[in-house]
C-alpha cells in the first residue's frame, strides 16, 4: 500500500478519486469485518485490538486437577524440592526437570519395575525370587524361614525355632578347625573334637547303640558291660587269647620238656 498525497494544485475530483480510493482500496472493505468487532473508530478499534492480543498471549497450565493461567508479562516459576526433584533453567529457552541425588519420596507403597517396597517389605511382581548381584552386609540378624543368623549373638549365632538346624550336605571343617562342645555349663572350659592330620582317607563308625567312649586320656577301665557275657574268656576276646599285652603287668609260667624247650608260657597278672 503507497502513501496517499493531494498536491495544492490538484482538482476536486483528483481528491475525491484518492479518497475513495484510500476508503475502498488501503482500509478495505468493512463488510469483511469479523462480526466481534464492535469498535466504531480507530482508536476504539486499536484498544479492541490490544485486548484481544493481550489475551492470546495467556496460557493455561494444569497438573490434571488444578489449572493456573499465566497472562501476558507474567512469570512461571519453576520451584523444585532438594530431595525430591531439581529444576534448571538455561539459556536458550530451556528448562531441564532431573531427580536430586538422593530423593525421599512419600507413601509407603512404591514400584520399581518389577520389584515392589511396601513399607519394609521387598517383592517382585513377576517371580518369587529377588536378586541381588552384589555382596550383602548386614548389621543385625537374617532370618530365613525358622532359621536365625544373628552375627551379634555371643552365644547362639546359628537357631532354629523348631529345636534343631538341619543340614542337608557333608560339613567338611577346613583346615585347622575343630568341632567344639560347650557342654552344659557356658564357660571358659569346652571338649573340642578334631583329628591327627590324615595320610589318607578314613572313616570313623560308631555302632548302633548307647553308652560312653573309652578313651586313651581316661581310666581305660574296661566295664563287664562291654565284654560279652561279662566274663573275660578266650571267646570274648578279639583273638581269642589273653596276651601279655592285654595285663597291666605281666609273670610268665614256663612249662619246658626234658631236653629245656620252652613248649609252653602261661601269663599273669602280677601284683
């Protein structure tokens, strides 16, 4: 659209004709006009016009329940909670939403994938066993099933609700371990079980019965219970002999022929 001039020396109808012009051509035409416009001059329709700008430059924003409008020369802020969620606005026009380093979430039932934490119980949704692909510390007791491992007992590091702790493979002590009984009493005093360091593979029975073990340590005294018949016969005997070796001290009858061989040597016990 060109500037519009009537020089001083321009007829009547020269002006006329720019004028019409000016109305039908530069304005337009007013029947096109929206039907909301109700201001009847320029300024009127100048003051329409900014409100009507104004207006569209508000936005609506909403969490979905609430909703807020921001109008023109207004300011959003975007306010985010230390252990929570972090808000950073940068240049240019950018706006950068991250989790804090460590975050404390409210509620008390809360989902990970498949791993569910309902206040201090851990689960998975999609299977009866969770993983853990790292080592496990604990400070306090493990309790699995009516089994207990409580580190921090002094005494009873290892208990079954039931009475007994079931094993169901060999136990094999390492090296320089023994088997230790603390007896009736809990005190400095303990019956530790162990081995002379094998040379090969052996086997220890114990037989089908009830009684005490007879050790080397002890009296060696040998009950009449633990000799058949309660009597000590050639039968009752492993080799069926009563040796020098089986007296606690030993005399000797020599019964020699004519000629003064030894055919025979009865034992005693001494005195």
């Amino acid at each position: 659209m060109a500037a519009r001039t009537i020089a001083v020396t321009d007829t009547l109808e020269t002006f006329r004709t720019q004028f019409n012009a000016l109305s039908s051509q530069d304005f337009g035409d007013i029947s096109t006009l929206s039907g909301t416009i109700s201001a009847t001059s320029v300024i009127g329709a100048v003051n329409e016009l900014e409100s009507q700008i104004a207006g569209s430059l508000a936005i609506n924003i909403t969490d979905g329940s609430n909703t807020q409008t921001v109008s023109n020369a207004q300011t959003i802020t975007f306010a985010g909670t230390t252990n929570q969620i972090t808000a950073v606005v940068s240049a240019t026009d950018t706006l950068t939403i991250g989790l804090a380093s460590n975050i404390s979430v409210s509620g008390t039932s809360h989902t990970f994938g498949t791993i569910q934490i309902s206040g201090n119980t851990i689960s998975s949704s999609n299977s009866d066993t969770v993983t853990l692909a790292d080592n496990m510390s604990v400070s306090g007791s493990v309790v699995a099933g009516s089994t207990t491992i409580n580190p921090t007992a002094a005494n009873t590091n290892i208990v079954n609700s039931t009475g007994t702790v079931k094993f169901g493979s060999n136990i094999n002590l390492n090296a320089g371990f023994n088997l230790t009984f603390e007896g009736a009493t809990d005190n400095s005093f303990e019956t530790t079980l162990t081995v002379t360091d094998p040379t090969a593979d052996r086997t220890i029975t114990f037989p089908d019965a009830s009684g005490t073990a007879i050790l080397t340590g002890g009296s060696r005294q040998v009950p009449g219970s633990l000799i058949a018949l309660n009597t000590v016969a050639e039968e009752n005997m492993a080799n069926d002999a009563i040796g020098q070796d089986e007296l606690k001290s030993v005399v000797n009858l020599q019964i020699i022929n004519s000629s003064g061989t030894v055919v025979k040597t009865l034992f005693g016990a001494g005195a």
